[in-house]
C-alpha cells in the first residue's frame, strides 16, 4: 500500500452525515471511507458498498463441518475398525447427528471469524493509520481520497459546508503494517 | 432517520441519564481506566486464595487418585459430575442473551450481553475441568480425541453421548469465546484510541487487531455478529440438550425419560439468568453503572426467571406423573422412595430443590418484588442453590439405590478434596471476572450507542411529540428508502 492524501471531515451527528454522503457521491468525489464508532445501518448503503459475502462463506463452512464429520465418522465406525455396539448397525446415523450438528457449528463459526479478520485485515500486532482518534469514540470520519485534479480548497469548503468539523488534508497510510500503538513504528516516512 | 431509530413510549428507556456518546465512552470506561479500588483488590484476593485452595484440591486428587474423592461403586457420579451440570448450566445464559435475543431483536440485551458473555466463558472453564479431572489419569485426557493412535487404530466411540459431550463442550466453548471477542474488538479499540499509558497502549493496541471502524469493516462485523448469532442459538439448545443425553441415553431409573432435554434447557436458562443476576447487581452498584443496568434490566431478567422457573416447575412435576402414570416399578420407586420420601436419606435435597426452584421464583410475579434489588439477589442466589440440588439430585438419588439392593450405597458424602474442588471453580470463576470487570468494559460500548438515540431516557423524551401525529404526516416527515 502507499501513502496517499486525503480530505477529511468530521462529523458529530449521523443526521448530518448521511445527506452529507449523498450530497458527496452526487458531487462525484470519491469516499474512501467512513470511521464510525459503532455500525451505523444504511450507511453502507447510502455510500454505495456492496454487500458482503460473508454469509455464504459461512454457509460454505458449515456444510464442509457437516461433510468432515459425516465422512471421518462413517470411515472410522463403518470400515476402518468396525465395532459391534449391541448389534446395532455399524452405519448408525442417527447417533452420529449431535457430532454433525456440533461440528457445523465450529466450522461455520471458527472460518467465519477468519475470513472476517483476513478481508478486514485485522490481527493482533496489526497497526493501521488513524484519520481522527475519536472515531472510535463519538463523532464519524469521512475521508475522501484526493487526487491530482483535486482542489483542496474547493472540497474543504464543500465539506464544511455539508456540517464537518476540523476538515483537514491529511497523508496517511491505506494499509496495515506490523507495530505497536506505543510505539511509532511506521515503517515509512510520512509526508505531514 | 427518525423513522430507524423511532420506538413507542410505552417502553422504558433503557439508558438513563442524559447521554451523549462521548458520555457513554467516559462512563463505561472508567472503571478500567481508574486504579483499582480497594474493594476489587479484596474480592481478587479472597477469589485467588480460594482457587489456591482449588489447586491444593486437585493436586491431591491427581497425586493420589480418584480414591480422595467419596465415590463408590455405584456412586461414580457425585459432586464432581453435578457441579459440571451445574456450571455448564450457569453457562448458557451470556449466548442465550447474545445470540437468542439478538435474533428477537430485544434492545435490552445491550446492557449486559456483555458480562454475561464473559460470565459464560468463565463457566464453562470452570465446567471443563469437572470431565477432565474425574478422568484420574488426567494426563491421557487426549485419548477422548478421535486422533490416529498406535492402538488399532481404535477409534473413539462416536455413538455414545459423552464423546457427544466433548464435541458439544469444546464447541460451545470455542464458539462463544469467539462471539465474545468479536463483539469485544471495537470496543477495545475504544480503550486502545483514549490510553494514555503506555502499557494500556500496547495492551490494548495488541487486543485491539488494529481495528479501525470504517464502514465496511462495520459492514461485516454485523453479518459476522447476526450469523454467528444464528449459529449459537441453537447450539446452546444442543448443549444442554446433549449433557441431558449422558444421563437420558442410560436405563438407571429416574435418568431414562424423554423430557430431558427440554427440561434441561429450561434448567440452564434459569439458572444461568440467576447467575447474571448475582453478578449484574453487584457489578452495576461497584461501577456505578446504574445508568447502563436499570431496574428495567432486573425486571426483564426476572420475568425470565419466573418464566424459566415455572418450566422446570411443570417439567417436575411431569415426571414425577410420568413415573408414577407409566407403571415402571423400578421408576416410581425411585421417585417415591428416593425422592419424594422426606424420611429417606436424600429427601430433603428433593424437597430443597422444589422449594428453590419452583416456590420461591413465583415471588416474581410481582411488579415490586422484581424491582428489588434486595429480593432479586436473594433469589439469584437461591435459584442456583435449588439448581445444584436439581443435578444433585437426579445424578445421586438415582445411584445410590439402583436395581439390586445388594448394591445400595451406604450413605455418599463428599470428602473435603471434592468439597474444595467445588470452591476451587468459585475462586477460578470470580478471579477471572473481577479481571475481565477490571480490563475490558463490562457493558458493550458500540452497541450502547447504537441504541442510545432510541433508547436513551432523553431522546425518548424528545421523540414523545411524534406520537401525536398521523400517521400520514409521520411517514411524509421520516419515511426514507433505506438509501437504496
């Protein structure tokens, strides 16, 4: 990833930033995103983004938890060492639903989460560039990314005048590197 | 916008004060980013010496065999497999109130799926250990796993419902720790973004997974939480379901009903519900937390008791129908002698049981007594009595006399190695919450302030005059499309 240059606002009520996003996307600039410090429904929407496809692969998890279980337990109990538990038959399906069950579970849930943390790139050691700190606390971050033809001045009077506050040019990082947060450990120069 | 977050009056707010979301941040947070006080420092203690004590307990057990324990011929089962049933249980409210009621929608979960998570991660660690330490030879505890061995291979039994107990633990375990932490992720990065210190800033930067709250981020986070939710709901049915099977699947009298499982589930909740309760009533008073955990918290919690309760009520008293309306005479004699039988020598356990868990919850019908915080921790901690003597009694009563009298029992008592495993667990449990209460915010941050403008006391307050309109005028104001 590299560094790029960003126009940032800051905005303290979702009420102002949802028209706010619209009047943005209409206007043509391009959102790189919004930090918000808890799931705001609908803004994914309102900013164009696709859904995720994080359900099927849940989906796809669970059906591969039921297969592994299904398989391994009919090849243990039914060809690999057959024992003869009370002449019930060796292919006995439903005992075997509960491990089924449980196994689709775990898989479903325990591949989830990894996908969840491989797309959003999240893992412990993993330190990313902030825009605002209070993101994470009250007040929502949009960020748009610049380019050459952008005008500064034009966008940040546009911005303000949508209602954010502290709207700044900032160059900051896309990516993720490895660091500590009490460390600055960024691995490249930054330009501001 | 108004239309999203619109919600009738009739409900009471489930954040009081006058909040913003800065102001939430601030309240929740600063129990973990103040010094301890001295009151965490003599709970902490007293917990750390009683899973000393714990230790002690087992190193005895391990050291010398399961012979320190009490149990006997017949009575393979006794303190040990009851408090697995009985933690396991306590167990089952955090993904309950995480998972069921996210899918129901109720706004009230908020304030404490949280703790009861964390609850429920901590007592099924402390469930966990019952299983493996009753092994004896607690070093070839792997050999429950269905691995590649050198002796067949022979595989685990796949069949029998104790192996189904190790899967159904393991992944009711993993599953809830990761539903845990997911949902604990952003609100670590809250912690992370305001540390001043550094340890905090390392800690929490590592806890934290670099998380960011962007948009998209969010996006899946919510397709994570609703999925997982979906998958937890009916696994903890599963869960308790399956230890049910371990004593259903059996034909000793007084274990081999159909009605387990049900009854079981219900159990749990119960229990589990009164288990939140202990903790939430003290936890909201020692970080004053009251704004977040209401009394309109309490009182749902209550209802659930009462319902739950009222379950395990008519679930007992089917039985003992059943028992008597099925002719088996092995059956009632379990019942009526072991049981019912005041005079016999587990009779007052029956009747402990009856008296806690069925009589004493019906106090809950009661507007006044559920806003009790006096009553209510009374009850808590009465209801997980009454639960222990429930499992106690179904696993005890029923081996001490099985068919041939040859082998009745003497008398089973616990010796003080078990009596101190049992404490060991309380001293596990409460030394892993009170440092969960004091390293992570109890209550969950994001979602709070993703209710706050719904349910918050002062934006309820606002919204009173939308009432007043038609609803013609009210879709013209706020109807939207959802963005699409």
């Amino acid at each position: 990833m590299a560094i790029k240059k960003f126009i940032t606002g800051n905005f303290y009520d979702e009420e102002i930033l949802f028209p706010a996003v619209k009047k943005v996307r209409r206007a043509g600039y391009r959102i790189h995103d919004v930090f918000t410090p808890f799931p705001i429904h609908g803004l994914d929407k309102a900013m164009g983004l696709r859904d995720t496809g994080l359900h099927t692969a849940g989906f796809i998890y669970g059906i591969t938890g039921t297969c592994t279980a299904l398989g391994f337990i009919s090849w243990t109990l039914a060809f690999d060492w057959k024992i003869n538990f009370g002449g019930k038959p060796y292919f006995s399906l439903p005992a075997w639903i509960p491990i089924m069950f449980e196994l689709t579970v775990l898989f479903a849930a325990v591949g989830m989460v990894m996908t969840f943390c491989y797309l959003c790139q999240i893992a412990p050691f993993v330190k990313k560039d902030h825009f605002n700190l209070r993101s994470t606390d009250d007040t929502f971050v949009l960020a748009l990314e610049c380019n050459d033809k952008t005008k500064d001045e034009e966008v940040i009077a546009f911005l303000n005048n949508l209602g954010a506050r502290e709207v700044a040019v900032q160059y900051k990082e896309t990516g993720w590197w490895l660091g500590r947060y009490d460390k600055d450990t960024m691995k490249f120069e930054k330009k501001n | 916008m108004a239309l999203l977050r619109y919600e009738s009056q009739v409900r009471a707010p489930l954040v009081a004060g006058d909040k913003d979301y800065h102001q939430v941040t601030e309240d929740i947070c600063r129990p973990v980013e103040t010094r301890p006080t001295k009151a965490w420092w003599i709970g902490f203690s007293i917990s750390v010496l009683v899973l000393i004590f714990g230790i002690v307990s087992v190193t005895m057990e391990v050291t010398y065999g399961v012979g320190q324990w009490n149990l006997n011929k017949t009575i393979g089962w006794g303190w040990d497999i009851t408090n697995f049933v009985w933690w396991i249980g306590i167990g089952h409210a955090g993904t309950l109130i995480s998972a069921i009621l996210l899918l129901f929608r109720q706004g009230w979960r908020t304030g404490v799926n949280r703790a009861a998570e964390a609850m429920t991660i901590f007592a099924v660690i402390c469930a966990g250990q019952f299983p493996i330490w009753h092994m004896g030879r607690v070093w070839d505890a792997f050999f429950v796993f269905p691995y590649p061995n050198t002796r067949g291979p022979l595989w685990v039994n796949f069949n029998s419902p104790l192996l189904w107990d190790v899967f159904a633990i393991s992944t009711y375990f993993t599953v809830s720790l990761l539903f845990w932490y997911s949902g604990l992720i952003p609100d670590v990065a809250t912690l992370r973004d305001r540390a001043k210190l550094k340890w905090r800033k390392l800690f929490y930067g590592i806890a934290a997974f670099g998380w960011t709250g962007s948009t998209k981020h969010w996006q899946r986070h919510e397709a994570l939480s609703l999925v997982l939710a979906g998958l937890a709901t009916p696994l903890v049915l599963s869960v308790h379901t399956i230890v049910s099977f371990d004593f259903a699947t059996s034909v000793v009298p007084g274990w081999h009903t159909t009605i387990f499982p049900p009854y079981f589930v219900a159990g749990a909740i119960f229990s589990g519900f009164a288990m939140v309760q202990t903790l939430l009533v003290v936890t909201r008073k020692v970080l004053a937390l009251e704004e977040y955990i209401t009394i309109e918290h309490i009182d749902v919690m209550n209802k659930i008791i009462v319902l739950t309760g009222s379950i395990v009520g008519i679930a007992y008293l089917t039985e003992l129908f059943i028992a008597w309306y099925g002719g088996n005479a092995f059956e009632w004699h379990a019942f009526k002698e072991n049981r019912l039988n005041l005079a016999s020598p587990y009779g007052w356990a029956y009747w402990i049981m009856m008296g806690c868990n069925v009589l004493s919850p019906q106090i809950f019908w009661f507007r006044k007594m559920r806003r009790n915080l006096f009553v209510t921790f009374f009850m808590s901690i009465l209801v997980n009595i009454g639960m222990w003597f429930e499992r106690f009694v179904i696993i005890v009563t029923s081996i001490y006399r099985e068919y041939l009298p040859s082998a009745w029992s003497t008398y089973y008592s616990p010796t003080i190695w078990e009596v101190g495993f049992y404490m060991g667990t309380f001293g596990l449990f409460f030394t892993c919450y009170f440092l969960f209460a004091k390293f992570f915010p109890v209550i969950a941050l994001a979602e709070i302030k993703h209710i706050l403008k719904k349910n918050g006391e002062n934006f309820k307050e606002k919204m009173g005059e939308l009432e007043s309109e038609t609803v013609e005028e009210f879709a013209e104001k706020h109807g939207h499309d959802h963005g699409a």
